[in-house]
C-alpha cells in the first residue's frame, strides 16, 4: 500500500446519505406562514428636552413602509412615562407574537447610554433623575430585546433612530449627579443568535435630526430608501443604508449587530418561495439533524420552520451517524495526486471505525496530533476532528490494553478525536472525548486497506446562485455530469470540497451550500453512498502550501469514475 502522506485538507466534512422516503417528506411539507409584527414608536415632544420635529415624521413613514410590506404595525407617538409604554403600548404588542414570527421594533427620539446600558427615553424625562427612578422614565435595550425574546419569535429587528444630543443628569445615590453618555454603545449579543439591532450612529456618536415641519431624519430617509424594495436581503438594506447616510451627511456611520445567522427577505418575491422551499427540501432530504437545525437558525420565519421543528422534536433521542470507510479527505487529494491515465486509490477503514459522511465544520489539526504515529491507520485517522464507532469497543482509561475499562462506546456513536498516539510496542491508540468523558480505543482493531475509486473525471467549482445564500448555481454541475454521460462516462465517487472559514455566518452559508450539492447530485442520479465532502485549509494556509488557486467561498465537486 502507497503510505498516507500528510497534506493540505484538514478536516472532514461529511453528508448524510439516506434520503426520507417521499411519503416520510410530505408529513413534513405542509406550510405555516409566519405573521410580520411591527411596533413603531415616535417621541418627539420632549417636555425638558429639544423637541423632535422629525420623530412624527420618521414614525409615519416607517410605519407605513412596514405595512405596504405585510407587516402588522402598532403604532405610538409621544409616550410619557415608561409605566404608559410598558403597560398601555407595548404589551398588546407582545401578545400577538407567536413563535418563528417576524417582529420588528422601530423607535425615534432621544437616547442614551449609563452604566453600559442602551435607554431609550420618554418624553417627560426630567433634567436631573435619581438613578432609582430611571425606569420611570428610561427604556433600557436589553429588557425591550428580553421581553421580546420570551414570546420565541423566529426573527427579531430593532431599529433605533435615538443617538440624539441630550442634556440630562443622572443622581447616584449618595453621590453627586453624573452627566449621561450621548449616543448608544454596542449591546453584548451572542453568535448567530436571530436578533438584528441597528442605530443610527456609531458608539458614542450623535445622531442628526431634522427640524423642518414634514422632514424626516437622515438615518430614516436613508433607511427607507432600501427597507421597502421587494426581494431585497436585509444584509444589502444595512450595507446601501450606510452608504446614502454617508452621502446626505458626509460623516455619520449607522452601526449595525453581526452576530445575525438568518437570511431575511422582509418582502419576499415568488422566486425567493421557491428558493426556500428547495433549500428546505434539500436539508430533508439529508436526514440530518444538524442540518435541518440549522435550517432553523438560517431561515427561522421560513413557511417550513414549523415542519423542521417538529421534525428535530421528533428526531432528538434519534440521530443516525451514517458512516463511510473510505476516506473522504484521501479520496479528494487523490484527484490531484493520481498519474495521468491511472485509477485513484484512496485509503478504506475496516473494523470497528469509519469516517462521518455528516459532520460540522471543524477547525484545523494540530500537528501534535501526528506525533509518535507508526502505522498506517494513524496516519489516517490523525486528520480526523471526529470518528464513528461502527462496533462495541471498550474505552480504556489509559493508551493500554492492560489499563483500567472506563465504559463501552456504542455501535453508531460518534466521538472527537482528541489525539492519536503510540503506546510502547508501537500500537495506535485514538484518545476520544463523547459528551464530555474521555477515554482511549484501541485503534489496533482497526484495518487500513486501499478502495479503488476510478479516474479523476472532472472538476467543477460553483458559486451562489441567483436566490438565497445557501443555495449554489446548479447549472455547472448539471452541465458537468451530462457532459461526461455524453461522453460514455460512468460517475463512480463525487467529492465536495469547500474551504476552512473564520466568518461563522460565511461557514453556515457554505455549509447549506455543500448539502444542496448533495441534492442536486442526488437528483442526477449519483447514488447517495457515493458522494463525501471535505473541508480544506482556508486560503492563507494554502498559500503557505503553494497552493495558487483558493476556493474562497466556491464549493468544488470532483468526479471519479470510468
């Protein structure tokens, strides 16, 4: 056997293979449109403040941009006390949210910031306030966000036009009065959780309004030039709002939140349908939990959420880890390493261990884990972030045949790969962690053999298509496998190859993108159990490998056959 080099793919990415049967997929097909649910707030007649001639104006127009784009608007001007906001306006509001809705707050007026806090104000906000009575008169982000959260939306926007200039004290007790922060400060949000937070300008800056009766502020004139255009992704309504702001002020930048996972149309077109219900029917068709959980996170006031929930409820104790033997990383280096005119051959795992045809992207290898690696099956292994035990082994306490049994690793569980070393007489052991215990398996019972898999064919990259980020243009593929079926070509192994990424909402989109791959494939005819996907070195570190031509956010599929 030709020895397993270490080379430039890092970790596995798989695919599960079992595709529902179509009478399981339509139990899970039924639509349950979700409602859009506004609530638009206008304080512009300050009693101890500047007023806001601008407020009503930016209120009425956001109001009615929302409701030309189905939303469900609730609207309010001039609140008084926080009492009246939270109470009289704002809990009607929260009432009507179900769960996966689309809410969305808009506020315009006077804020701050103190202790950290976001607060927006009401208008009977005094000069001087004792910091105990702040409620009275503030509305702090995080309880509005909170509040909100609680009902379980699906998707969650709050838009603030409040950085405004205010000249206000706020009384410590026992201490002397303190001057407030102008402008807001970013809010702590955690990763791809589905709230987006927007204000009109950067951390500590001011805000301009306007004072012409009818005027809008800049921020909402610049924002609703985008908002309400049909089929437009809110990422490209936040980049053009920044840009017009630019452009009417010359020097106020909107800030907006990154930690957002969801791809949201707040006005989808016919063709944004149909593509999410492919993109729905494609993580499905995968069986997967991971994947159609993370249907949830992308699309999570999609028609199909419901369906995707119920069927994560139905699936939790439940989660099949379909296994390869043959190496997927092997088989998509072979494409490159096999001589001309020369049928690859790839690795093949027997015994009690496979390789994840489903997995998540994962971060690099370490190269300690190829240290003190004598056999082939290490070498193999050493690469993987993750392993499938295919038979019972017993998990031992040290790298020995001799140390103490700490527990059986099940047929069909997955574990991390924490390492892979040698114990004295030379044999490999896989130190694993499942669920938060550790132990070692004997990688001695494993065998390393060779799987012939066919010539290198054709390579194809393929990038977005034309609708939604987590689905790719298929005409390159579809064109790719008609040609070689033209050319009498039969389509033996598939691999999908995508690159390592830091962005953690890039790395969802690819990770949507190599299941429709999947799908697409699938749909041509290529047997499922055919088809593995990897994840390569990111595009610095195939620089430093010479590697001249990064995937960047393109996804490569690589025929195999004869």
């Amino acid at each position: 056997m030709r020895p397993v080099a270490k080379r430039f793919v890092l970790s596995l990415f798989g695919m599960s293979l079992l595709a529902s049967p179509a009478a399981a997929q339509s139990s899970f097909l039924e639509e349950a449109p979700t409602q859009k649910l506004a609530f638009v707030l206008g304080n512009s007649a300050y009693a101890n403040h500047d007023a806001i001639p601008s407020a009503d104006e930016d209120a009425k127009n956001v109001a009615s941009t929302l409701k030309n784009l189905g939303f469900v608007v609730f609207e309010a001007a001039n609140i008084k006390h926080a009492a009246s906001f939270w109470d009289v306006k704002f809990q009607p509001f929260l009432n009507r949210i179900r769960e996966n809705d689309l809410v969305v707050f808009y506020f315009s007026g006077h804020g701050l910031n103190y202790g950290g806090e976001n607060l927006f104000v009401m208008t009977d906000y005094p000069k001087t306030l004792p910091e105990e009575d702040m409620t009275d008169f503030l509305i702090p982000l995080t309880a509005l966000r909170d509040n909100v959260k609680y009902y379980k939306p699906g998707l969650s926007i709050f838009i603030f036009d409040a950085c405004r200039s205010i000249a206000s004290n706020i009384k410590p007790k026992n201490k002397a009065p303190i001057g407030v922060n102008k402008g807001m400060t970013p809010p702590t949000s955690k990763k791809l959780e589905n709230v987006s937070i927007a204000f009109s300008s950067d951390a500590g800056s001011v805000s301009k309004g306007r004072t012409s009766p009818g005027e809008m502020s800049y921020y909402t004139e610049a924002l609703l030039q985008y908002l309400g255009l049909e089929g437009t992704e809110y990422n490209y309504v936040k980049r053009e709002t920044i840009i017009k702001l630019l452009e009417l002020t010359g020097d106020q930048v909107p800030w907006f939140s990154e930690s957002l996972s969801a791809e949201i149309y707040l006005k989808p077109t016919t063709e944004i349908l149909e593509a999410e219900r492919k993109a729905w029917l494609t993580r499905l068709d995968s069986s997967s939990y991971n994947q159609i959980w993370k249907f949830t996170l992308q699309y999570p006031t999609s028609r199909y959420v419901k369906a995707a929930k119920r069927w994560l409820q139905q699936n939790q104790d439940n989660r099949p880890t379909i296994v390869t033997k043959v190496s997927p990383q092997e088989l998509d280096r072979s494409y490159e390493e096999t001589q001309s005119g020369q049928k690859a051959v790839v690795p093949r795992l027997d015994g009690p261990f496979g390789f994840k045809k489903y997995a998540d992207l994962l971060g690099s290898v370490s190269s300690s884990r190829r240290t003190d690696v004598t056999t082939n099956v290490g070498q193999v292994v050493a690469e993987y972030s993750s392993l499938v035990v295919t038979k019972n082994v017993t998990a031992r306490a040290a790298a020995d045949d001799g140390a103490e049994a700490i527990k059986t690793v099940a047929a069909g569980s997955a574990v991390s790969v924490k390492n892979v070393i040698a114990d004295t007489s030379g044999n490999a052991w896989l130190e694993f962690d499942q669920k938060g215990e550790s132990g070692y398996l004997p990688l001695s019972r494993a065998v390393v053999g060779e799987a012939t898999v066919g010539f290198p064919l054709a390579e194809v990259k393929v990038s977005q298509g034309p609708t939604l980020e987590s689905l790719v243009d298929e005409k390159p593929i579809r064109d790719a496998v008609a040609e070689l079926r033209k050319a009498g070509r039969s389509i033996s192994r598939v691999s999908i190859a995508t690159a390592r990424q830091s962005d953690e909402r890039l790395a969802l989109m690819l990770d949507g993108r190599v299941t429709n791959v999947f799908y697409v494939l699938k749909e041509l005819g290529i047997s499922g159990d055919k088809i593995t996907s990897v994840l390569v070195a990111d595009d610095t570190a195939q620089s430093k490998l010479g590697r001249t031509d990064p995937l960047k956010d393109l996804v490569r599929i690589r025929f195999f056959g004869t």
